[in-house]
C-alpha cells in the first residue's frame, strides 16, 4: 500500500454530500484562505492538483475552496497527537466543522480527528511501532468492524501475534476516506464513490517572507 495524506477539511455540511455534488472551486477565496493561514510565508501558484494527492512535500501547501467546504493540506497536519492540532488551524472558518485525516504508508500509521464547534469529538492515531498514541472519544461507526477483527491484518495462515493489532491502520484509513469524504486512494475501483481526481486543489510553493529574514539577521 502506498497511500498518504496529511490534511484538514472545513464542511457545513456533509462533506461526502458537497463533494458529491461536484462543487466548483472558487479560486479567489482559495487564495485568500492560503495566504491568511500561511501569512509569514511567499506562496507562489504552481499547476493544480487534485483531491487524490494530499501528502504534498514539506515546501508546497495544497487548498481547495468550494460552496460550504474547504480542503487544506499541508505538512503541519501530519502529525502524531490530532487533538494538538494549532488553534490557529481549528478557529480559521468558524461555523465549519474540521476534520483531520492523516496516514504514512511506510511506517503503517494513520491517524483522524474530528471537531464540532470547536470541540474535539473523536481522535485516533496509531502504527505498529507506536502502538495507540491517542485514543480519545466515541468510536465512529465505520471503526466498528476493524476493532472487532473483521478485517484481519494478516492472512488466517499467519499468526496473528505477529502484528500488534486485529486490523492494518492503513485498512481503516482508508474505510474512513470513504466514510468521512466519499473516496478511497487504494483497493477496489467502486464507480459510486466519488473519484478524487475530479476534485481540483491549488498548488502553491511555500517560501519564508523575504522581511522575516531581513528582521533575524539585525
């Protein structure tokens, strides 16, 4: 498996339901919302790209803007606790409800978190070599047959014991793409998803504001 994604989604809605809907991005307040959260930083317009690549490098910030929803994605939000996620990041759209979705295919981690007005409802993070590093509110329904070893991590002629949970954490990474946002990046093709390469993101390259520099060398 070789999917990844660091990112945050903005909805007033169900985010499944509006990205559905083939929302049209709004460029300007795409621009807008980029350079207000990432404002001690030159960002400058690269080719687009689209909802099926949300892991961008460490120097590019990827956003999307539509009618009730806005995706960003950037390297601050691939971390190891969701719940300390900046509160810079969570206040940026009041009225919006945030989701973060995280997950490394190399290391086997994923994590998600979910707030409501504001207030952490849900956050899971986990790999096999961490373990569970939080671990915090009511299991979503789409968690249920992973924790309950429906989706077995190893075939039924390995043993079991030889990987640290009843579930691989990319497996229900990818079970909640599609419960939270309609799409999946790997496993089998389902024409009623929605396809992420329909959704178009804007790509900027991040560079540090030329006067941040003049100020440290005084």
């Amino acid at each position: 498996m070789g999917a990844k994604t660091w990112m945050l989604v903005y909805s007033k809605g169900n985010p499944v339901e509006i990205l559905m809907g083939s929302p049209v991005l709004d460029r300007d307040a795409t621009i807008a919302l980029a350079k207000r959260l990432f404002v001690s930083e030159r960002l400058e317009p690269l080719g687009d790209g689209d909802l099926s690549s949300t892991c961008p490098a460490d120097d590019v910030l990827v956003v999307g803007c539509f009618p009730g929803l806005t995706v960003v994605a950037a390297k601050e939000f691939g971390i190891d606790y969701p719940s300390r996620l900046p509160a810079k990041f969570l206040e940026a759209m009041p009225g919006h409800g945030v989701y973060l979705h995280a997950m490394h295919s190399v290391v086997d981690w994923f994590a998600y978190a979910v707030w409501a007005d504001g207030k952490l409802q849900r956050s899971l993070s986990l790999s096999p070599d961490s373990g569970v590093l939080e671990d915090i509110g009511e299991r979503q329904s789409f968690e249920a047959p992973y924790w309950d070893g429906e989706h077995p991590a190893v075939d039924s002629e390995e043993d079991a014991a030889d990987y640290p949970f009843v579930f691989h954490p990319l497996d229900m990474g990818e079970a909640a793409l599609l419960s939270l946002f309609g799409y999946q990046l790997e496993g089998m093709i389902d024409p009623t998803h929605l396809q992420p390469e329909s959704i178009p993101l804007m790509r900027f390259k991040r560079r540090k504001s030329w006067w941040r520099f003049g100020w440290r060398a005084k």
